[in-house]
C-alpha cells in the first residue's frame, strides 16, 4: 500500500506522463494501492527549486532607514550600513523567516544565503545561524559569511570572517571588486581561498559585480581553484563584469572557469536595474554571458539576489521570475530554453550546492514541486503557481488554483490563459 500516489506527472523533458508512487517519505514505483490518490493530469512536476544566492538578512527593509532616490548600488550600500546599526537578532529572524516560507510556498526547499559579517556583534550571522538550527527539516539553509564592505577595506574585516566561520558558515565569500584597490582585491580572494582550505569549507564570491571592464578578480578564483584543487567547490556570483570584457579576453577566461569547475551563479534581477547606471545611451544590460558559459561547459544556476531591500525593491522569493528575467536579458528564448532555464533553478543550483541526494529518482526522497501548467515553457510564460509541494512525502505548501472569468456575449466565460 502506498502513502500516495500522483498520476498523469510530466517530469522535465519528457514528452510522456508517468505516476509516481510515494512510501515513507521517498519515491517508489506506482501500484494502484493507495492510501491517497491525487490526479495531476499533465502538470509538470520538478525536484526541488535551489535558490543558490539571496540575501536574507537585509531582505525586506526596503524604504528602511530611507528610499534609494537613485536605485544605484552604491546608494544600497551607503542606505545598508545605516540599516545595520539598528539591527536586532529578532529582527533579522522575523524578516528572514517570513522570506522563507514565501520561498517555501514557491516549491523552493534549499536556499543558500550570504550574510553581511561587517558588524562587530554579528548580528545577522547569529540570526541566521540560530534560524537555521530552528527549521530542522523543513528546509536546508547554508550561510555564506559575506564581507560587503569588503575584507581589507573595513576595519577588522579579516577577524570579522574568522569569527564568522567559528560561529558557524558553510560557505566562505568574499567581494574583491569593492577593495581599495586591485591588490586588495587579489589578496581578499586568496584570503577567502584559505580560510576555506582551513575548515573545509566551499567558496562563494561576490565577484566583479561592477561595470567596470578591468575588474577580473574571476581570474584570479579559477587560478586560486586549480592551485588548491577545488573544483566543484566554488561559485563565482554575478560576474557582471564579463559584460564588458572584450571577447578574446571573455573567450579564454570562459575556458579557464570551465576548465576549474567552477560554477557561476547569474542574479538576472538585481542585475538588470543595478548595472549599466554610469552609461550614456546605448545602456549595457551587465548580465553575465551565460550562453557562452553554457555552451563552455561551465555550471551556470540563477540567483534571486535581493528581496525588497535597498538594491532591489521588487520581488516574492520566486525563482521562476528571475529565470523569466533571464530569458529575456540573456536571450534565453529558443526551443530549448525554457528547459535549460528550469536546470538552473534546480539541478544546477543543486550542483552548486553541493546538495547530495538531490533529484527524482526511485528509492529518493519524494520532494517535489507540481506547478499549475504543463510544460516548462508554459509555467515560464504564466509564471505558474505551484500548486502542491511535497517534501520527504509530506505536503509542504500547496495553492488553490486561481480561476479567471470574463464577461463576454452576455455571460461569463473562464479564461485559462492556456492557448
Ligand atoms: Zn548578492
């Protein structure tokens, strides 16, 4: 007998459906016995949404202790390390812990989250660490110990991250383009390299996040990453820069990320209202070149970066709306896409992640995510809601369908937005 069993689930890329049998929490083959039956009649059905880069503790203090008037990064920060000095262990749980049910809701079960470690009671860090031990198994949390006003370049910063990895990190970050200057900037990599060699830990770095052309610090995490053989272990985040590189620069820096294993984490949202703010008409984008590092063989996953802070004051934790984004601003709208779109939100942000374990396969966890619409191209268009998350077999979060009429020829017709 089974705990449950799903019918008609269209997993990604597959053109037929398939049932899916749930006992004791993990997948198995379906059998028509079956304590509950829900008929999922050709919704699409993924693993886990990996949301690999996002800032919990400044999230949701948007307007707070003022607006940014120009939207810039540099306004963020300055309005962020005004934020800073009033903050509270309290506060910073109530607005993380809201965020992540959101993000709970949108199927997302594995979140990894810088923190800003540049406060000398970290604050955050404590937050988010006791946060972490108090979700158990609802969810998986890994902390990023992230220095924004850099490792060199504020007072104490050094100690400031080894205290931060003693409390208790996953993840060592770092942001050598906001250095004082170039060799700062390559002795914050080396530094973060260290520190993570020492405690086993992996590396995530806030990397040439600038317009700048001359910023290319991601050089200097792949040498770092060949040098201690760290493939696999470390993520350069956003990469904006590489925007700008000219080509044959682009082209052999590319090979030599692939070449590490290293994986690149794009932040299409922020990203697309941050960069480009120092040009005249024509306006760079400042994304990554994610095509390029795909077809290079280079990991690529999607960040949603912030959530109603000072730097981005949009967004509801979904990760289907920065891949949206992406498709747009990374001309991500051929046939294929949409499919590569969704390996980004989940397998290659699990890679990132270093999650063990991850995936729909018999004899693995039943954690899933079942969204209203059929295919990834249609939950990508309508932004589809996800209609049941299960985690380990059990229902997560779960959305009532949403249902539209409109009057037309003298009565009220549905619309489905489906063609
Ligand atoms: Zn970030």
């Amino acid at each position: 007998m089974l705990d449950l069993l799903l019918t008609g689930a269209r997993l990604p890329r597959a053109s037929d459906l398939c049932d899916l049998g749930v006992r004791e929490g993990r997948l198995v083959a379906p059998e028509p016995d079956a304590r509950q039956v829900i008929h999922l009649e050709g919704a699409l059905v993924t693993p886990p949404l990996v949301e690999p880069h996002v800032h919990l503790d400044a999230a949701l203090t948007v307007g707070d202790p003022r607006p940014n008037r120009s939207g810039s990064l540099f306004e963020g920060i300055a309005i962020w390390s005004e934020r800073v000095q009033g903050l509270t262990v309290e506060d910073v749980k109530r607005r993380a812990g809201r965020v992540l049910r959101w993000q709970l809701a949108h199927g997302v079960q594995h979140v990894r989250s810088h923190v800003d470690v540049c406060d000398p009671e970290l604050r955050a860090l404590r937050a988010l660490i006791e946060l972490r031990e108090e979700i158990g198994d609802r969810m998986e949390l890994q902390l990023v110990a992230f220095p924004q006003q850099g490792i060199f370049s504020f007072d104490g910063g050094q100690d400031l991250m080894r205290r931060a990895v003693e409390l208790g990190v996953d993840v060592v970050g770092g942001i050598p383009h906001y250095e004082l200057t170039r060799e700062l900037g390559v002795r914050s990599v080396e530094f973060a390299f260290a520190l993570a060699v020492e405690h086993g830990l992996r590396v995530d770095i806030h990397c040439d996040e600038t317009d700048d052309d001359h910023s290319r610090f991601v050089e200097v995490m792949a040498a770092e990453t060949i040098r201690l053989g760290m493939a696999g272990r470390v993520t350069a985040s956003h990469t904006t820069a590489m925007h700008s590189y000219n080509n044959a620069y682009a082209d052999r820096l590319i090979r030599n990320l692939a070449r590490a294993g290293m994986h690149v984490v794009t932040n299409p949202l922020d990203n697309a209202v941050l960069q480009g703010r120092f040009d005249a008409y024509p306006v760079r984008r400042g994304h990554t070149r994610v095509r390029e590092l795909m077809s290079a063989g280079v990991n690529v996953c999607i960040g949603h970066d912030s959530v109603m802070d000072p730097w981005y004051p949009f967004g509801c934790g979904d990760p289907l709306q920065a891949a949206f984004v992406l498709a747009h601003h990374g001309h991500l709208s051929g046939a294929e896409d949409p499919a590569r779109l969704f390996d980004m939100i989940t397998v290659n942000a699990a890679r990132a992640l270093g999650l063990e374990g991850y995936g729909l396969r018999e004899g693995g966890p039943a954690s899933l995510v079942v969204f209203d619409a059929p295919t990834e191209a249609e939950a990508l268009r309508l932004l589809a809601r996800r209609r049941l998350v299960l985690r380990r077999g059990e229902v997560v979060a779960r959305t009532e369908p949403a249902r539209t009429l409109v009057a037309w020829d003298g009565g009220e017709e549905p619309v489905d937005f489906l063609p």
